[in-house]
C-alpha cells in the first residue's frame, strides 16, 4: 500500500528512451545494466531496493520511502514524473513524526528534482522545464 507523500514532474525535450538512458546514468552512477530489479548501497551504511522498467526507476529503503521516477510520451518530448511515497507497513502513523510532519519536503524534493532535470538537459544538450 503507496500513500502519495509530494509528486513534481517536468518536460525534458528529447525522446523518452534517450531520457530514460540519462536518467539512469544520473540516478545509478556506476551501475553497468540498468534493469531489474537489484540492491544499491546509495548513502554509507544505507541499502536501497531499485526496480527498474522500460518507464520507471524506483527506490526503495529505510521503512517507509519509495521514490519513483516515470516516463511518459510528451507533445514537447518526453513527460518526467518524481513521486514519493510513504509504503511503511507498520507504524505507518509514525512517519510524520519521524519527518517532522514532512516541514520542507515538498520543497526540497523540488528543487532536487530541478538539479536533476537540468543534469538530464546538459546531459543530453536540450531544453528541460519544470510543470
């Protein structure tokens, strides 16, 4: 069970398999075959769960976060949609007061997933824009 915690998306202009190639790179740095689904150790002493599909990368760690980042056909290029969720399956009431009611987190997954599709633009040398 996923509870919508914030959602952000943005247009990248270029086709959505082009997109998906400089996503992964982004979001894996240093994973070779980027599909599946297998384990990244993405902070010290910190494991996370990635499931990767033709249209979605997600993660997955601690007990309660998912982060997914879908793909979807754009009349500019290609549609990019970050969500995060709160999949805890106990104490599922605990993680607002875990993340201070989440004070900031809308914003500061905001301005993340703006980095992250101006990488995307220089990477692949066009146009990007947050929705």
């Amino acid at each position: 069970m996923k509870k919508l915690v914030t959602e952000v998306s943005g247009v990248v202009e270029a086709p959505a398999a082009q997109v998906r190639a400089a996503l992964a790179r982004a979001l894996l740095p240093g994973v070779r075959d980027v599909h599946g689904r297998f384990t990244v150790q993405d902070a010290p002493g910190h494991t996370s769960t990635v499931e990767v599909t033709g249209s979605v990368i997600a993660f997955q760690g601690g007990w309660w976060y998912r982060g997914e980042w879908s793909l979807a056909p754009h009349p500019s290029g290609t549609l990019l949609v970050h969500r995060v969720y709160n999949v805890a399956r106990r104490a599922r009431w605990g993680v607002g007061l875990a993340n201070r009611f989440f004070a900031g987190f809308a914003e500061e997954t905001r301005r993340s997933f703006t980095d992250t599709l101006t990488r995307l633009g220089a990477d692949l040398g066009t146009r990007t824009r947050v929705t």
